[in-house]
C-alpha cells in the first residue's frame, strides 16, 4: 500500500503514519516526492485497509500496490531516483559512461588505463577485484590488493570506482575501498548478499541474472530498497538463449519497460551482453537510443593478453570513438549533454 500525504503536511503528520504501521507489524518507508511525499508500506502478508489510514491528519489517499516489486514500483515512486556517486549523477536524463578492465591485472595496468579512459570520456572506473568465473582455475582477481590499487586509481584521476563483490566477506572489503558495489549476474538471486548490501551506504549496481526474467530481476532489486537502500542502478548485461552468434543476447527491449514500471535508473554492459569487441560499439549506441541512463564497456590496452575476458575489451582508441559517438547522439536525444561531455 501506498500512502500519500498532503502537500504541506508536517513530519509529525509523517511520523504518525509510520508508528501506525510499525504498531500493525509491517515496515514504513517514507519516499520523498517533487511536491508532496509518500509512505509505502512492506511486510504486510494481505491487503492493508485504507480506512486505517486515511482519517489521520497530513494524509491524502491510501492506496494499493498492485505489482510484487513494491518499493522498485513507480506506483510507489513515480519521479525517477538519481543516484550520486561522487561529484556524479546516474539517471535523472543524462548518460553516464562507465569503463575500464574486466579485472585488475597490475598497478601499471589499472593506473594507465584509468587515465585512458578518463581522456576518452568516461565518468567512472570498472575494475574487477573479485572475479567469480565458471572455472575454477581461470584468473580470480588479486582481491584487496586490488582494491588499494582501485583507490589509487581513483586518487590519481578523480573517477568513482565500480566494482563486485561476491560474498558478505569481500563486500565488506568493497565497502572500504570503492563508490559503488557491483552484485553481478550470478550473484543476483543470492539473497543473503543482497541484504547485505542493502543495508550499505554505498550505492549498488545490480546485474540481471543470465537466466532471469524481469519480475525476478525487479524482485532482487526490491531485496535492496527493502533494507533501506534506495540508491540502486539496474545493469542489463545479457540473458541466455538458443543464440550462437553471440555470448549472450543483449535484452535492450527490457529498457522502455523497466522506465515504465519502475523508478530505479538502468545501465546497459554490451561487454558481457555480447563477448565480442566488434558488437560492443553498435550495441552502447543501441542502449542510449532505446533509453538507458548509461554504458559499462570493458576496456583493456592489450586484450589478446588479458587475463579475463579479452575478446569483449575495447582497445583504448576504439573507446574514445564510441564516447564520442554517444555525447553527439545524446545532443540529439535531448539527454543532457553536460552530463556526457
């Protein structure tokens, strides 16, 4: 249920509201609206009666949730949420480019191409510490000693710093080091981590899982809002078909949809979505023109020696190629240009 409160009603009026539904036995989020705010109302087993409700002073209407994804709802939420990372907007009406390597591999590596891609246009740094891989002998990402090179990164250019965590352990690790936590597509349904990182002050990114569908994606975001984050980027990264021309196929369908169901902004990685460097740029170009509020692309100086995940890496030139690409055709989208120059 979703309760409105009046236009100038007072934190008391608020507050009232919350103690209510705390006395019932359910949890109250108060979300701040451009001229009014709202209180939705989680927990509840069965449907709330509006009558509770709407004779306490300050409220306006009381009304039911329809979908499963409460929180994530713009039912709930209508004016779209913008997550700062940084000095940085996500969401909102710009595009935010995010790039850098699948995974830190080296000192010189990390600070050489985090000064690459800041030149070529990007606003944030990937940069896998923690890399869970389908085999367990393939590259595993150098963990903290990672992280501290991350940082320094960071230091050195001034680019938030997005990067996964994998359990409750490294997370915390994350936590100490970067902008923004990255749950990845096949942490997405790992319900422990997601609580945990809902109850973050960081800002999570969370990736659709290769075999998910929308409600179950919008249902593990909901994980995160509902333990008081609210500051969660969508990432859609590819989903498995009968496909053989690509790694996966990348759902840039999902974007219009998401837009219209929920209030969380979305980002699109064609890295992973395709595993193909040649696919990457048409697909990123793709993204900004069906409504993504931004890219995450893998870059790397020598891909064919990467140690995870080469063949999907752009070369430093063929990013700052597609960047450029993308500001002029967010001038022509009207998305903001200040926020991709």
């Amino acid at each position: 249920m979703l309760i409105v409160m009046r236009k100038g009603s007072s934190p008391q009026d608020v507050q009232r509201v919350l103690d209510l539904i705390e006395q019932l036995g359910f949890r109250g989020h108060a979300i701040a609206g451009t001229e009014r705010q709202a209180i939705g109302i989680t927990g509840n087993p069965g449907p709330v009666d509006p009558a509770l409700f709407e004779l306490l002073p300050g409220v306006a209407q009381a009304l039911p949730v329809t979908r499963p994804f409460k929180l994530v709802s713009r039912e709930l939420k209508p004016d779209d949420t913008v997550v700062a990372v940084g000095d940085r907007r996500l969401g909102g009406g710009g595009f935010t480019i995010i790039a850098g390597p699948c995974a830190v591999e080296s000192e010189d590596q990390i600070l050489s191409l985090a000064r690459m891609v800041k030149e070529g246009g990007a606003h944030m740094l990937r940069g896998g510490a923690f890399k869970p891989r389908t085999s367990p002998y393939s590259f595993q990402g150098l963990g903290e000693r990672a992280l501290r090179l991350l940082a320094r990164a960071r230091e050195d250019t001034g680019l938030p710093i997005v990067t996964e965590a994998v359990d409750e352990a490294s997370l915390e690790l994350v936590e100490s080091y970067a902008d923004v936590i990255q749950i990845g597509a096949r942490n997405m349904q790992n319900f422990a981590l997601l609580r945990r990182a809902g109850r973050s002050k960081l800002p999570v990114l969370l990736k659709r899982g290769m075999s998910a569908s929308l409600e179950d994606f919008l249902m593990s975001a909901e994980y995160l809002l509902s333990e008081g984050n609210g500051n969660v980027i969508l990432c859609e990264r590819g989903i498995r078909t009968f496909s053989q021309h690509s790694r996966f196929t990348l759902d840039l369908s999902v974007i219009p949809v998401v837009r219209r169901l929920s209030h969380l902004p979305i980002v699109v990685d064609p890295s992973h979505g395709t595993g193909h460097r040649d696919r990457v740029a048409p697909m990123a170009r793709a993204s900004l023109a069906a409504g993504a509020d931004g890219v995450m692309v893998e870059v790397h100086a020598t891909p064919d020696r990467a140690l995870s995940d080469g063949p999907q890496a752009l070369l430093p030139a063929q990013f700052t190629t597609l960047a450029a690409e993308l500001r002029e055709m967010a001038l022509v989208l009207s998305r903001r240009p200040e926020v991709v120059s």
